[in-house]
C-alpha cells in the first residue's frame, strides 16, 4: 500500500483463482504473479499520487464485503471480479452501491472475455461500472488507476 495523507484512496480487488497468477493458465494471464501486481500497483498508484491496497480472495462474500467497506470508507475500487464477472448478482448489487455512492468503480479484466469462451461475454458488473479495461494483462490495471486518476483530476 502507498500511503499519501489525503490522497485518493483505490481498492484492487481481485477475485477467484487470481491468487495463482503466474502458475495459472500463463499463455492466458501471464507469468506474473499476485505478489508482482501488488508491487506495481503501488509503483503506478505512487506516480498517480493514489493510496492503493490490493486484495484477493476466492471467497464471493469476503469480496462483498470488502465493496461495502470501500463504500464506508470512501474508496475508489478497482475489481477485477474473475469468474463472478459472469454471474454474481451479489457482487453486482455490492459494487452498485459503489458507483451510487459517487465512488469510481472501474471493472478490469487481465484478458479480454468478449475474445474468449462464449460464456465470459456476459459482465454483470459492465452495466453499473464506471468503466471497464480488458485485454491488456496487468497494463489492465495501469490503465484503470489512470483512469480513476484522470477522472479524478479532471
């Protein structure tokens, strides 16, 4: 975590099977793992002038919980939702209260679903983000904490 007093906080919150990035499946999300995309986080957050903190848990009710403490604690989020992309109206229905409590929520995605297996095209979350990255492996969520930065400035 970059700490900044006053800073904008963000959240990156990762969802199921992120934690084994870099062993998993590397000809589709790469050969870095969770603990490299923490590092660059805070490198990238830092040159933002963003507080960050990465998470990850195959658990669908620890990542609510951690939307709803985003919501309480006025923090952007950054989610990349995995496999519940596709069908967690729990999840769904946490991250709206993100973006109607005037927060940034920006979905990302380390591939791009739309390219892959028909039944990852669907996001339940697209239609309540702010935005959504996909495609661009961990540039993914570069580019999303630009974006929360851009908007935030301007």
């Amino acid at each position: 975590m970059t700490v900044d007093d006053g800073a904008p906080r963000v959240m990156i919150l990762n969802g199921p099977n992120l934690g084994r990035l870099g062993v998993r499946e590397p000809e589709v999300y790469g050969h870095a793992s969770m603990a490299d995309l923490e590092l660059a986080a805070a490198e990238w957050a830092g040159g933002l002038g963003l507080e960050v903190q990465v998470r990850q848990t195959d658990d669908e009710s620890a990542l609510v919980g951690w939307l709803h403490e985003a919501v309480d604690g006025r923090s952007h989020v950054v989610l990349n939702p995995a496999a519940f992309t596709h069908y967690s109206y729990a999840l769904r229905d946490a991250a709206a209260q993100v973006t109607t409590s005037g927060l940034l929520l920006v979905e990302v995605h380390l591939s791009n679903p739309a390219a892959r297996e028909s039944f990852r095209h669907y996001s339940v979350v697209a239609g309540i983000a702010t935005g959504t990255v996909a495609g661009f492996g961990f540039d993914s969520y570069r580019l999303a904490l630009e974006a929360v930065h851009n908007k935030l400035s301007g």
